[in-house]
C-alpha cells in the first residue's frame, strides 16, 4: 500500500507534497526543456499512468526543486545528521529549505544511501 492510499483510508491531517528536480520534471507542469539533474533516481522518461492518476485524485502538489537546492540539502543532512542520502531523496530537503512557511511539524521520508561516498562528496560541492 502506498503511502497515499493510507492516508486516504485513514482519515488525517496530514498533507503530502511531492517532489520532482526543475531540471527533470515528470509530474509538475513546466514549460522548460528538461536537462540532466543529479537527482538521476528521479529521471523518467514518460510519466506512469496510475501515478498521474493517484497525484490528480489525491491533489498532491507537485514542487520544482533546482539543483543548487538538492545539493545543498545533500551537505546539510551529512553535516548536521552525518546522512549520506541520494540526491533522489535529498529533493525533499531542499524544498522544504525554500519552502520554511510550511506549518509545523513536518516530516520528510528520507530513502537509502543509494550513492558511493565519493560521488556523494563531488556532489556535495
């Protein structure tokens, strides 16, 4: 079960909000050219179907996050927790980063170390 059809079958107050690299978007509206994006967990080519569809029935709202942003998230979470977590997963950090007037609390599901350390470090810089 995905996290949104529990949140769906369990009433709460809870909002979700998704988020995709500026770089790279799938979901989000845009009207950009899509480039490459450190947050390579994230590129996709074609959206997929049912996603689109659970995003529209749930009204998630789907936030850019530039690159500058990912990356500072990625130092962050290494130099103030020591987490080495993908670029992939770092997004929500630097959304949440650009994003400080979200009421509180706030609660970023945070995915492996899905990276070597040293391309953890380059892309850290």
């Amino acid at each position: 079960m995905s996290l949104s059809e529990h949140l769906r079958k369990n009433s709460s107050d809870i909002r979700l909000i998704g988020c995709e690299p500026y770089n790279y978007p799938k979901y989000a509206r845009f009207d950009h050219a899509r480039s490459t994006t450190i947050a390579d967990g994230l590129i996709l080519e074609n959206p997929h179907p049912p996603v689109q569809k659970a995003i529209a029935d749930s009204g998630v709202a789907i936030s850019l996050v530039t690159e500058a942003e990912i990356r500072s998230a990625l130092r962050d979470l290494f130099e103030s927790q020591g987490l080495e977590v993908e670029p992939s997963s770092a997004i929500t950090v630097g959304f949440l980063k650009a994003n400080t007037e979200l009421d509180e609390p706030v609660c970023v599901v945070l995915t492996g170390e899905n990276i070597v350390r040293e391309d953890h470090a380059r892309l850290m810089s």
